[in-house]
C-alpha cells in the first residue's frame, strides 16, 4: 500500500535507533517499525532526538530513513533533518526524500546559541530546497533554544511548513492557554503536536492535535489507547491510561526519557543491550530492575 500524505495528528511514534557494536543494527529497527506500522499509530518519526539523529553521520542517516520507509507499509515516515549547518540539514532533508520520506522534521541545531533570526534563516533556507511537508522542532532541553510566541508565528507562516512540535507545557500553565496563545500566532492550517510524555494528556484535552510520543516509539498500545480516547472527548479513559503509565513517566523524568525508553526496548529483546551511541550509557543493573517492574505492571513482560 502506498503510504498516506503525512500530516501530524493523532499518534507520532518516536523510535530509537538502535546502535550494536557502535553501528547502527538495521534489522533491529525494520522490526520495531513493522511492529509500530502494525499497531497503527499515525505517522513513525525515524531520526527524532530519540532516535540519536545527532549521534548519526550522513551515510547512517539515510540507511535509517530507507530502513523504516522499506518496513512501515502504508504508515507515513518523517524524518529528522537537524544538522549544525544549514546545507547540511539540505543535504539531509533531501536524502531522507530520496529514501522514501514523505516528511521532514528540523530542529535549530548549533554549538553557538542562536539568534530569533539565526532560526528563522535556517528555516527559510531549508524550505527553499525541500518539497515535502516541514514540522517544526521546538526542544529547548536538548537544544538549548526555545521558540518565542512571535518566532512560532514567523517560521509557521513559511511555505512549506505543516506543523509545530512544541515542548512540555510547564506546571502551573494552562493548556488551554498555551495552546490558545500559539494558536493566535500561527495559520489555521498549521497542526500543534505535543511533546513531553507527562503533559500530553492534558494538551490533547485543550486542542493540541497530536502527540509526539517516546513512549509510543516502543510501547505503542498503551499510547494509542490514551490518544484515541483523549481526541474523541473520553477523559476518563484517557485520564485512566495516562495513569498506567505515570511510573513510566516518572522514570522518564528521573533517569531520561532517552535512557529509559532504549532499556525498555532492550529489555523487552527490540535491541541488544547497550543501544545507544557511545559515550551516551545505559541504564545500570539496579536502573533497569525498575524499568522492569514498571513493564510488569503494565504488562508488557
């Protein structure tokens, strides 16, 4: 089957990419793909933070992006682009369309701290040679820049530009407001799309149109229970799924959302211990013991 135009809604699965030996294992990551394509969740996001693109070379890249496109069938891929130079993140984006992506996601990426209009460049750079569909990437945690209100406003308004992908929203701030404000800013075409497990539940509630999700990367099921029934107005059972998974969660915030989602897959025989791109370590024994007692529980053992 021909795989769906892309858009961000629903659920945006965020895989790892799983690394043996210090090399990308190919054949672990075809098998989560297949796995995420077959639980249907709405779109698979190779190359997302979780999936190290940072860590990753330009040959590793586009093995990755050709790996999931060839193992998600009718489910549409996006891509990660984010590079420290402009033409790199071209050169990216354009493999990534040659091996099959039918989006790309690009977050502003630099040693040196960026200016509003260092952003806006990059973004207007890019664009100008992509013809596929762009999600922006605001993750001030690990890139050390946060998107103003008025730089949402000014990027999401380039052709080109499908949706945001905007950070937790913090304790003590509405939702409802958050994603009001940003509303305000952007083209009523532009899709909001929700990262930060922990928060998701409440800025579906309040509008936003997807979540973006490291949880689902690996555990699907729980997250698609948790979207389906948040989107169609079913807060109880949302609110019941997102309390299934709160030690997860809380795991997340304690040890890293990056850390703990690979041991997941590792533990549940995805990938093959020590995953993650040297000198980034796993879990230790006494960690993962946790991580084990939180997939009893949610039955994934």
């Amino acid at each position: 089957m021909t795989p769906s135009p892309p858009t961000l809604t629903g659920l945006s699965a965020f895989p790892i990419t799983p690394l043996h030996d210090d090399r990308v294992d190919l054949d672990a990551l075809g098998r989560i793909v297949a796995m995420l394509s077959a639980s249907g969740v709405d779109a698979i996001v190779a190359l997302g933070s979780t999936g190290s693109y940072a860590s990753l070379d330009r040959d590793e890249r586009q093995r990755v992006v050709a790996a999931a496109v060839a193992s998600a069938g009718a489910t549409p891929v996006l891509a990660g682009i984010g590079a420290l130079r402009t033409s790199h993140a071209i050169a990216y984006a354009r493999d990534a369309v040659d091996a099959g992506a039918q989006g790309v996601l690009l977050a502003p990426q630099s040693y040196q701290p960026l200016t509003e209009d260092d952003v806006y460049g990059l973004y207007a750079d890019v664009l100008e040679q992509v013809a596929v569909p762009l999600v922006v990437y605001d993750n001030p945690a690990t890139t050390r820049f946060a998107f103003s209100d008025a730089l949402y406003g000014r990027v999401a308004s380039l052709p080109g530009v499908e949706a945001l992908k905007i950070p937790a929203i913090p304790a003590g701030v509405a939702a409802s407001d958050r994603i009001a404000r940003i509303r305000d800013v952007i083209p009523d075409h532009i899709t909001i799309g929700i990262s930060g497990d922990a928060s998701a539940l409440d800025a579906l509630l309040a509008g936003a149109d997807a979540w973006c999700s490291v949880t689902a990367g690996t555990l699907p099921e729980p997250a698609l229970r948790m979207t389906r029934a948040a989107l169609a107005g079913d807060h109880a059972r949302a609110a019941a799924e997102a309390s299934r998974m709160a030690r997860l969660w809380a795991l997340f915030a304690e040890l890293g959302s990056y850390r703990v989602i690979a041991a997941v897959a590792e533990e549940l025989g995805m990938a093959r211990r020590s995953s993650l791109p040297r000198p980034i370590l796993g879990l230790d024994d006494d960690q993962r013991r946790r991580v084990r007692e939180v997939l009893a529980m949610l039955g994934a053992l």
